[in-house]
C-alpha cells in the first residue's frame, strides 16, 4: 500500500470518525487505529492529523487511494467498528 501524507491522514480520518460515532472510543478501538496506522506506515502526526479532520462537522467518509487501498480503508472501517463487540447504530449509520 503506496499512500500520500495526505492520503494517509484522510484514510485514518474515516476510521477515526466511524470508531468515533458513538461519541466515545473504547480501549479497543484506539487500539485498532493505532495498529492500523502502523500498518499503513503513518507516524503519530498523521494520525493526530487525522483525529483534528475528524472532529469538523461536515467531515464525511473519503475512501483514497488505488482501489486495492480504497477496499482496505472500508475493510479498516468495519473492523474498528465492530473490535469491541458490537457495531453501535450511530457507527452504522455512518456507512
């Protein structure tokens, strides 16, 4: 997976904001988005990028990069949605 810096905050941005959707993060999920932004090779200013552009208003999901990486943003999506048991209503309804 080839990303951009920008390209990397804006795919931990969507996981951020649906793990954030509930209006909590638990213990697992900020696991999972750490592990994921290691995964993707993003350092901790991206992701502390990517936490600030999820918390404006009118931020929606962006999948980026080749298809492959798209694919793999929904895939990060679902998983930190459901790492902790259950996928909440509100992080549903962010898909």
């Amino acid at each position: 997976m080839t990303l951009t810096y920008e390209e990397k905050i804006t795919y931990l941005a969507n996981v951020v904001l649906v793990a954030r959707a509930d209006g909590k993060l638990s213990p697992k999920e900020t696991e999972a988005i750490e592990k994921i932004q290691k995964t993707i090779g993003a350092r901790k200013t991206e992701l502390n990028k990517a936490y600030k552009v999820a918390e404006t208003q009118d931020y929606e999901i962006n999948p980026v990069g080749h298809w492959a990486d798209k694919i793999k943003n929904l895939e990060d999506i679902v998983y930190v949605s459901m790492v902790d048991g259950l996928m909440d209503e509100k992080e549903n309804h962010r898909f």
